[in-house]
C-alpha cells in the first residue's frame, strides 16, 4: 500500500503546527488541518491559527475556510477531509493530517456511523425547545430515550447533547445503537504519531501561548465576536471566558486565569481520549528526526 495519511496528533500547545510544517516539507507534501476552531476565519488569534509564513510554507486545506455562523460538524469534515486526501494521493503518496479535535481525527481514521439524515423540522423544533427551556430539559430527555448515551455524553455540550437527541427521534431507536465503532477500510495506510511534553513544561507553553494571545489582541478579537456568542463555533476556550467578562459575569484577571485554566483541562481532555487509541506511537515534538525514521520504517 503506497498511499499513507500520517496523522500528527496531541494536545492543544504541544507544538504540532511547527512540526507538521517539517514533515510535510520531508515527504514533498501537503497538511489537511483536522481542528474544529481554525476552520472558522475568524477565529485567528484564540484558535492559534498559522501564520503567513507557515500557511504559504506548505500548502493547507481546511484552515479559515468557514465562518463562525455555518453549522459544520465530523460528519462533514469526515467526507469532505476524504475526499481531500483522496485527491492529494494523486500526486502524493505522503499525505499529513494535522491537528488535534479528536472527533475530526476519529471521523478520518475510523468512519462515523451511518446516522439517518435529520429533518430540519425536527432540528429547528429541538433548538426551539432548548432557546425556551434550556439545556436540562434536553438532557432529561436523552436520559429516558437512551441512558447508554446519556452516562457516556459530556453532559455540557449542548450540540452533541441535541445531535443525540434528534437522532434518537428520527431514527426511532437509541443513539447508541447505532454507534457500532467498526473502523472503515480507507483505502490508505494510517500512520499516528503522537506529540507530548512533561505536564509541567506543557502546562507552562500553554500559560505563554494565552499571554502571546493576549498581546496579540485575543480580547479584541473575542468582542468583535461577541453579538455570534451564540453560535456552536464560539463555545470554545478563549472565546467564552470573554463574553462572561464583556457580560459582567467576572473581572479582566478572572477571565485570563479561566482561559488558562481551561485551556489546561482541555489538553487533559485530549490526552485522555488519545490515550485510548493503541495505534498511536509517541514522542516528543523535538525528536523530529526520530519521528522520520519511524515514519520511513513504517512505508518500507
């Protein structure tokens, strides 16, 4: 099998931007971004989008390619994303898909489950009900309509909370039934190498990169976001934490320590969920030629 996709992986900070840029210069190659936030334009500062010297280093699909008010979710990016590589395998056997949202990377590497196709009626009726009664209501309804689901859902995130919810509806059956998690045969050699630091030295580029973003203007960039706080795309870490300060909810200092603090628990969050797959072989972001050498091991 010529045709490989190396997927570089880790958590938010670990350094995956500079050394997807090395890899795909290595292999004559391109970079599929796999990150839920930087596909959104206007999201650059919070998100720690790529600059302009990196996007033009290599060429980059599925970064700042949507605005903040476009309903995207895995399913899409999954056929979009493959379709993608499928054209680059054209001219390059070497594919690098970099980022870390672990539903993307899931969705490109094993497949989503064939989920019936939702009626807008019943979408707009379900977000109706969650405008009006608020995201507890939902809940208990997932609860009596599939409690597999309901203990294994953050039980926070209103967008998948509702997804199950609608699915549950229109397919008649719980969610989870549906869920097989049988991978799908792609058609290409997957290859995941995993990036990670010491907690403490992660933790500390985190805290840097937030104070960065801040110089760079991420409170601006957040109020200039404010009046679409509503939108799935800006419940995100860096951008919440603001709209609470612009709504007096708390003070400058406390939103800066909660965009920290989050950010952390979010590369815990990832970490966890990375942990789970046996596939991945990790290193640490300075063992780039360590990296190539197994990379090269692995096509030959």
């Amino acid at each position: 099998m010529d045709k490989t996709l190396v997927v570089l992986l880790g958590p938010t900070g670990v350094g995956k931007t500079d050394l997807s840029i090395d890899l795909a210069k290595s292999f004559g190659t391109s970079i599929v971004s796999c990150d839920s936030r930087q596909i959104y334009r206007e999201m650059k500062i919070g998100t720690a989008v790529p600059s302009e010297q990196q996007l033009a280093a290599v060429p980059h699909f599925f970064i700042r390619t949507l605005s903040v008010n476009a309903y995207y979710n895995s399913w899409q990016f999954e056929q979009q994303a493959l379709e993608k590589i499928h054209e680059l395998h054209e001219k390059q056997k070497v594919v690098v898909m970099a980022g870390g949202s672990m539903m993307y990377i899931d969705a490109v590497c094993k497949g989503i489950d064939d989920i019936p196709t939702i009626d807008p009626a019943l979408r707009q009726s379900l977000m109706n009900r969650y405008e009006e009664e608020g995201l507890e209501s939902i809940r208990l309804q997932l609860k009596q309509l599939d409690p597999v689901f309901y203990e294994q859902v953050d039980l926070n995130n209103a967008k998948r909370v509702l997804h199950a919810v609608e699915v549950c509806l229109m397919a008649g059956v719980p969610y989870s039934s549906l869920r097989t998690n049988v991978a799908k045969d792609r058609g290409f050699r997957i290859i995941k190498i995993g990036l990670m630091r010491e907690k403490e030295e992660l933790y500390d580029r985190i805290n840097r990169r937030v104070d960065q973003m801040l110089q760079n203007g991420l409170m601006e960039e957040a109020r200039s976001l404010y009046p679409y706080r509503e939108y799935n795309a800006l419940n995100t870490v860096g951008y919440k934490e603001w709209f609470d300060f612009f709504d007096g909810k708390i003070d400058e200092a406390e939103a800066i320590r909660l965009i920290k603090r989050n950010s952390r628990r979010y590369a815990k969050k990832q970490l966890s969920w990375f942990r789970r797959d046996g596939e991945i072989r990790w290193f640490h972001p300075d063992e780039k030629n360590r990296i190539l050498t197994y990379l090269q091991s692995c096509m030959e």
